[in-house]
C-alpha cells in the first residue's frame, strides 16, 4: 500500500516537472489556436465594416441608418447569440479532452436548434425596430432607413445562429484551416458582392445588408460541407436524432450565463455611446468616442483569440483529467496576452498623433481623439487580459461567476462613475471614458483573484463526473 502510494506521488511530480518543461510547448499550442482565430473572427467582423463603408458612399443618411441598424443587430442579435454558442467552450471541450467525440456532434446540432428558436423573438424585434426607434425619439427618417436595413439583416441572423455553433465545434478540435479558408473566401466574395447590390442594383443601402447575409449563409455552408464530408470530422460527426432534445438542459445551463457575460459588457460600452450624445457638442464627443470604440473593437479580436485559444485548451485538458496541464496552459495564455498587449499598446501610444486620420479628417475630432490615446491604450491592456481569463472561464465552466464579475464592475461601478464624471464633473466624453474603464478594472482584478485561486484538481474532477456520468445516463436509457 505504502510502495503504491509511493509511486502515485512520484508520478505527480513527474506530471507537474514535466508539466512546467513543457511551458513552451503549451505556448506554441496556444499561439498555433490563437492565430487562426483572430483571423477568422477579424473576417467575420469585417462583413459587417465592408457594408458600413460601401453603404457610406450613398450620402450622411444612409451611412449614419447603416451604423445605426448594424449596432443594434449587435446588441439585440449578433451578441447574444455568440454568447450562448460560447456554452458549447465548457461543454464540448471538455468531451473532446474525455474523447466523447459523438457527443461533440450531438451538442453542436442542439445549440444550433436552440439558437434558431432563440432567433424567432429576435425577428419579432427586429420587425418593429423602426418603431421603436421613432419611439425612443429618434429621427423619423433615421429610423426608416435602419429599419428596412435591418430587416434585410434577418437572413444574417439565422445563419448566424448556425455559423456560431459551427465555429466552436471546429475550433474545440483545433480544426482551424476550414475554418480560416472559409471565412477568408467568404470576405472575398463580400467585396464585390456587397458593392454589386449596392451600386448596381436599386437596392441601394440594403444592398449591404443582403451582402452580409450571403456572405454569412455562404460561410454556414462551406464549413457544414466540410463537417458532412470531410474525413477529420468522422470522429465527431453524429447522426441527426432526437438526443438533440436531450441536450437542451444542459446547453442552456453554460449558454445563458456565457451570453449573459458577454452581452453586460457589450451592452455597457454601447450604452456609454448613448450618454455620449446627452452632453453639450454631442456630435464631436459621439464621434470621438465612437473612434475610440471601433478601435478597441477591432483590437479585442487579438485577446479574443487568445482567449478562444485558451478555453479550448483548459477544457480539453480538465475533460482528460489533467489539472497540472490546464493550469499550464492558462500561465501560457495569460503570459502570451501580456507579451500581445504590451506590443498593440505602445504601437498605439507611439501612433496616437496620427491614428484617429483613419477615421476623420476634422482637426478638432483628430486634436480629442490624440487627448484620449493614452485612456484608449489602457483600455487595449485591460481587455487582452480579461478578454484571456474570460476564456478560461468558458473552459473551466464558471460562466456564472463571470455575470457576477461584469454586472458588478460595469453597472454598480463603471456606469455610476461614467455618469458622474461626464455630467456631475462636468470632464465631457473624457470622464465616460475614465468610468468605463474603472469598471474594466474591477472587472480585470476580480476574474484575476477568481482564476489564481482556482483548485485544478477539483475543477477536473467536476468535468470528468459530469462528462460520465452524463454517459452512464444515455447508456441507461438506451438500456
């Protein structure tokens, strides 16, 4: 018994010993996921910024309908539907690292049936858009125009519901050439498609948004080919049968609290837009905030791969019962965010005199938009690293202290301080910005002590109970 429990312990130390040799292995594990995801999540981004800048073309109303329709596709589609996908992190990750490979099948087919009933009230509300927006005091002829652009969106918003389940079945396999090769054909065809339909057809503006739901339906297509036919996905591919109800629980107990956390802090920096446009000169300070929005957007791509990167890992690694594994790889993770965050920052700061030209030649937007730099580049580090743990947060499963986490920070801290720095001490846009980010802050110091203090071992032991004894369940009922 003593020998027995003598070489347990020495295989420990050789997994934790081994474990830390292997740190730059994990890092080139991670950069190899990383990557590829940037890309894809940048092209799929892009859909929606090419129809922007072609529809921008047409004349002030139809860019400023456009801007107005895809921000709110965002925030009451787009968002929430790749937070609920995000649930599949948890749940097929960690099979794929417990080999439940058919598993991995059957769930992506229920979360794509439980995101296109989640679409149907979406429609209704993207049907009535235009008045609600006249309601909300909105220009009439805004209003109009982003309600028919919106409309046009809708096809988008089904695909949408299929391509996100899609995207995380391949990209917990590490499967990431189909994915890349997709989405890089799907933004070439975008190009001209979308300037096709809008300048040669009478489409006109909604020309740009029919383009986004081609492009997407396109994508959806290519990758669903791909998973029937192709050789790599035999292992996961699952025949379509009535087990897909059965997973419905379960995918909804890690989809709404991932949705949630994505769609609170998404929501905080649209609202902070909002506010914009309630202080005096509220065409400059919506502009220049928007620049700095749309930068840290198009930014947020680089940590929101490493972070996608970082989830697969963490839960394919506590799926197949290694803690000491899992816990390397979110040391990998977190050191290759401080290593990418350091980079984007100081080129930022370095190009803060010249980098608001890229979206507007006024002086006096370029002259506030350097003055904010400095806040916008401490807003590049603060989500690169909780872009990062909000993926280990995915892969370990504690979605639901991540709601905790957001809704404290944004709406108990940042919002209030927003507020009262923009409208109490009277700092302008300058004061929304500093609030926003003290939120960020407590968001980032928060998710930091809940990931240093996790317990790896139990973290694997709950994945693997969970994972079996979902298995002895659907054994029992197919006995």
């Amino acid at each position: 018994m003593e020998e027995s429990l003598l070489h347990k312990h020495e295989e420990e130390s050789e997994e934790k010993r081994v474990t830390w040799r292997g740190f730059s292995e994990e890092m080139r594990r991670i950069s190899v996921i990383a990557g590829p995801m940037v890309a894809v999540v940048s092209s799929q981004y892009l859909l929606l910024t090419v129809s922007t800048m072609v529809v921008g073309h047409l004349g002030e109303l139809y860019l400023s309908s456009a801007a107005l329709a895809i921000s709110l596709s965002g925030v009451t589609g787009f968002s929430l539907l790749m937070g609920l996908a995000s649930g599949l992190e948890t749940i097929c990750g960690q099979a794929y690292g417990a080999q439940q490979y058919q598993r991995i099948g059957m769930q992506t087919y229920t979360a794509i049936f439980s995101l296109i009933l989640v679409c149907i009230p979406l429609s209704v509300l993207w049907f009535y858009i235009e008045n609600i927006l006249v309601f909300m005091g909105q220009d009439p002829l805004i209003s109009h125009e982003s309600g028919k652009f919106i409309l046009w969106l809708l096809p988008a918003l089904y695909a949408m519901a299929i391509l996100q389940p899609l995207v995380k079945y391949y990209q917990i396999q590490s499967m990431l050439l189909p994915m890349l090769a997709c989405s890089f054909f799907t933004l070439a065809i975008h190009i001209p498609l979308c300037w096709a339909l809008v300048f040669k057809t009478r489409l006109n503006n909604v020309g740009g948004a029919l383009a986004v739901s081609i492009s997407t339906w396109s994508n959806v297509i290519l990758l669903g080919l791909y998973m029937r036919y192709s050789s790599a996905c035999a292992k996961t591919r699952a025949p379509l049968s009535l087990d897909l109800f059965k997973g419905m629980w379960e995918f909804f107990r890690f989809a709404i609290p991932s949705a949630v956390m994505v769609c609170l802090e998404w929501w905080s920096y649209e609202l902070l837009v909002l506010l914009s446009g309630l202080l005096p000169n509220p065409a400059l300070e919506t502009s220049v905030l928007s620049v700095c929005l749309n930068t840290i957007s198009t930014l947020y791509t680089i940590p929101f791969g490493i972070g996608a990167a970082a989830s697969t890992r963490v839960a394919n690694e506590l799926g197949a019962g290694k803690p000491y594994a899992a816990r390397v790889a979110v040391l990998a993770a977190m050191s290759l965010a401080v290593i990418e965050t350091s980079v984007v920052s100081g080129t930022l700061f370095a190009c803060r005199h010249v980098f608001g030209y890229v979206f507007s030649n006024e002086k006096e937007v370029i002259d506030y938009v350097t003055v904010m730099a400095p806040l916008v580049c401490i807003s590049v580090i603060l989500d690169s690293i909780q872009g990062v743990q909000t993926g280990i947060a995915r892969g370990c499963g504690w979605q639901d202290l991540g709601v905790y986490v957001n809704l404290g920070a944004f709406y108990l801290c940042g919002i209030p301080v927003a507020a009262i720095l923009a409208f109490v001490v009277r700092v302008g846009g300058k004061g929304l910005w500093i609030g926003i980010q003290c939120g960020a802050f407590v968001q980032t110091v928060l998710l930091s002590l809940i990931t240093t203090n996790i317990n790896w071992e139990n973290q694997a032991i709950k994945a693997r109970k969970r994972l079996f004894d979902h298995q002895l369940s659907a054994e029992n009922i197919l006995v």
